[in-house]
C-alpha cells in the first residue's frame, strides 16, 4: 500500500489517498487503471480513476491508463559489494538505494545516478565466467552513459577523486564527452547533450 498526500477533488475535503494497487508505482494499475480509496474527513469510499489525472478530476469517470515500460535496472558484475559501493558512492556520487542481505553471503545491492534514474543492481560474479566478464561487460566497447548537465563541474570533481579518463573532453555535434574506466575497467561516457 501506497499513501500521499492530494489536493481535494471538487466537493471533497480530501486528507489521504491509499492506493489498493500492489504496483510499483502507487498511481498505476495495468488491469484496471487505479482503485484508490479516498479518505474525507467522514468517511471512506472507493474511486476507480486516478486522483492526479485530469480527466478523472474533472468527471470521476472510470479511465485505463496506458501501460508504460521503462529499462529500471542493469546488473552490473562486480567483484566485491563494499568495494563497489564505495567506489561508485566516493568517486561517481551516486547514492545507495538498497543493500538488502539475501543469505548465503548474497545482497541485493542498488545504487544510481539519481533518485528515478536507470539503477545498476550490483552482482557478485559467481564462477569462472562471470568473474571473466568483470570489467569487460560490452566487449571493450562503451557500456554505460552517464549524462550531467554540467559537464565541467562532473569531469573536474571525478578527476579530483581519481577517476581514470582515457581521452581529454572532445566537443562533438551532440556534445561535451570524455571516456573513463570504472574501477574494474568498464568504459563509461560523460556527456553533456547539446542544447
């Protein structure tokens, strides 16, 4: 269950709103649309539309909403979780969703550029080839894009706390870019879009 926080619905003196949807997002239901049940000050009942949609404010009809997909997660191998975390914490600035201990010396480890953004589950390489493909994940090729929009203040900071950039940033059509290795040698961009 899901709870926030919404403005009134016309007629309504509207505290809370808890969604009945076990989804990802509180807001969204691929069967059905959303079924939240509202919370006035005298009682409760239930509506089948989404609070936030304007179509469902405006009439309090039933309204399905589209079925969005999204790329949410990458494994990412790594030789060690504390290292990794650390690394990517310390030099990249991401920040630690989760790290959550599974047993048997396994964790479900998180991190991400920002909050929304694609996140990386750190996964201990397990066996001879996994543990081949640490630092070598896309073949020697560019496997990770990391986006700013601020290209000189990212670059200066991870050079400042010794990330390895293999070329100086090159201006491009698209934008501001430079290649560097993580710490077990997968190469990243830096990019600042153009415009």
């Amino acid at each position: 269950m899901g709870a926030a926080t919404i403005s009134p619905l016309a007629g309504e003196k509207v505290k809370t709103w808890i969604c009945a949807a076990k989804q990802a997002s509180p807001w969204f239901s691929p069967e059905r649309g959303l079924r939240c049940r509202i919370k006035n000050e005298k009682d409760e009942f239930e509506r089948e539309t989404c609070p936030f949609s304007r179509k469902g404010r405006d009439t309090g009809k039933k309204e399905r909403h589209e079925k969005m997909r999204r790329l949410q997660t990458v494994t990412f191998l790594v030789r060690d979780y504390d290292e990794a975390v650390a690394w990517f914490r310390n030099c990249l600035s991401f920040e630690l969703i989760e790290d959550t201990a599974l047993g048997g010396g396994k964790r479900w480890v998180v991190v991400a550029a920002s909050a929304g953004s694609c996140q990386l589950l750190l996964a201990s390489a397990d066996g001879d080839d996994q543990l081949a493909a640490v630092g070598n994940q896309t073949g020697g090729r560019v496997a990770f894009f990391l986006e700013t929009g601020d290209f000189a203040r990212d670059h200066a900071a991870m050079v400042s706390k010794g990330v390895e950039f293999l070329e100086a940033p090159r201006h491009e059509e698209y934008g501001t870019v430079a290649v560097f290795r993580d710490l077990y040698g997968n190469k990243w961009d830096l990019i600042e879009r153009a415009g």
